[in-house]
C-alpha cells in the first residue's frame, strides 16, 4: 500500500466514523433527548428503543465490529502464517476504526440508558476504548519498522547516525547553531523523566523541537539554500530529534506498554463476556431482529 492509497485508507475510516456519529445524533435528537418517562409517546420509540429495529441493529452492527476488529487484529498479530498478510499497522488502523465506530452503536443501542450488569459491559467498553487511546500513544512511541517488527538499539542509533549527517553538512561552520541542535538530539534529555510530569514535558518538548527547527530555518535561508533543500534538511533533523526522544524513553514505554496490557485486558474480557451474557438472555427472552 502506497503513501497516497494509505491516506486514501484513513481518511476513509474518518469520514465513516464522523458521518456514522453525526447522522446517527442528527436522526435521534429529540427522541435521545426526551425524558425516559414520555419517550414512550415519541413517534420514534418503536425503532430507536433498544429492542426496536433500529436500536436493535445499533447493538448487533456494533457488536459485530467489536468482535471482528479484535479477532482479526489477534490473529493477524499472533499466527505466524498471516504475518506476510498486510502490513500490522495496518491491520491496527482497522482494529482501531472497528473498535472506536462499534462502541459509538451499541451506545446508540443502548439509547442513553442503561443499568444492572449491562452498565458494567457498557462502563468496560467506555474504559476499554479510553485506555485503547492510550495505548496507541504508547505503542507509536515503540519505533518498529512498517510490518510492524519492533527496531532494535543498534538500528535505532544507525537511523539516528544517518539523519545527523544531513544536518550537520549544513551546520558545521555555525557551532552555536549547532550545539543548540544537539541539545535538542541528545538522548540525555530524557535521563531524568518522570512519568508524572509527562503531560507537562510532552507540551514543553513540542515548543522547544517547534523553536530548534524554526531557528535552524532561519539560518539555512540566510545561506540562501532552495526551499526544496531547506525542507529535506528540517525534514531529517526533526527525525533525528524524535528518534533520539525514543531511544532515551525506549525502556520507559516498554514499561508503561507492559502495564497497559494487565490493565486494558481485564477490562476488554468483562465487557465480551457480560456482553454475550446480554445476547444469550435476549435470545432466550425471544428477542428478534429482522429476522
């Protein structure tokens, strides 16, 4: 998959994601906002109630999602047989797309209500696609190639290696310049991080890349370089500087990834779990679709 069918990939899963959210809010306004009590006599009671037709397919659809865009992500990522099957990035944009639209229907199945052990399936799903969020953040900071194989030290420390001869050709006559810029590329920035100033160092650190990359812009049009070059030229200095942000956070985003997983799985099982329970007791109940 090339850059511009990639783009075309998500953007896709975007605009599905936003058109399903507004046009399912714009359809059910005044019935969602009515009061439990009168929604009863609201014209749209008999399809957007839970067990109506279309608040029943709300919960099926999204459902479905759910269950498809975490087995098929697990499988693809666990069976060796399927890792030359699409790139695993990939295959986490569409676990994330399935898993961010499918909660947005079973939210409308729900019709803003909900009690006894569904709450707990419907609270572990919110908790589940939160914590996904997270995860994500986590997972992109863990540099790996695009089949999704994690990159080592050593290949991290070549990128890095690769990166700083372009900036460097450029910068070796304007030694404040360049001091400046290795401040901002050294991995010992990172030797005193602590994980509950994150927030705070992330906000900082965007300022600080944004006020290093500008300053050295300034210095590459005085020596009137092309455009074309002066963009290649900033291009690898802030890979540099993002590369070595994540050699100096390697160990501490292994550790912060490790501690998602205990953390995010239970969730993802109690929701699956009270989830079919849900399924079995309508079924039993005689509950249909359109079936």
């Amino acid at each position: 998959m090339n850059k511009t069918l990639h783009k075309i990939y998500i953007g896709s899963f975007f605009v599905i994601g936003i058109a399903v959210t507004i046009l399912l809010a714009i359809n059910g306004f005044e019935y969602y906002n009515t009061s439990l009590e009168e929604r009863f006599f609201n014209p749209k009671h008999t399809s957007l109630k839970p067990s109506g037709n279309w608040g029943h397919g709300f919960g099926i659809i999204g459902t479905i999602m759910m269950i498809v865009g975490v087995s098929t992500y697990m499988i693809r990522k666990r069976y060796r047989k399927l890792f030359s099957f699409g790139y695993l990035k990939h295959w986490l944009e569409f676990h994330i797309f399935l898993c961010t639209v499918g909660p947005i229907l079973v939210l409308y199945h729900t019709a803003f209500k909900f009690g006894g052990i569904v709450s707990v399936s419907f609270w572990s799903m919110v908790l589940v696609v939160l914590s996904g969020v997270i995860g994500r953040f986590i997972y992109v900071q863990i540099p790996r190639t695009i089949q999704g194989k994690e990159l080592s030290i050593q290949e991290l420390n070549n990128l890095k290696a690769e990166e700083s001869q372009k900036v460097r050709r450029v910068l070796s006559e304007d030694t404040m310049a360049l001091s400046e810029f290795e401040k901002m590329a050294s991995t010992d920035r990172y030797k005193n991080f602590q994980l509950t100033h994150a927030i705070g160092f992330f906000i900082k650190d965007f300022f600080n890349i944004r006020k290093v990359l500008n300053q050295l812009n300034q210095n590459l049009m005085l020596k009137s370089i092309p455009k074309s070059e002066r963009d290649e030229i900033l291009k690898a200095a802030n890979a540099e500087i993002i590369i070595a942000r994540r050699i100096g956070l390697l160990r501490t985003f292994h550790k912060l990834f490790h501690y998602w997983h205990i953390a995010h799985l239970p969730f993802a099982i109690t929701m699956f779990v009270i989830m079919l329970i849900h399924v079995a007791v309508t079924i039993i109940f005689g509950y249909k679709w359109i079936f």
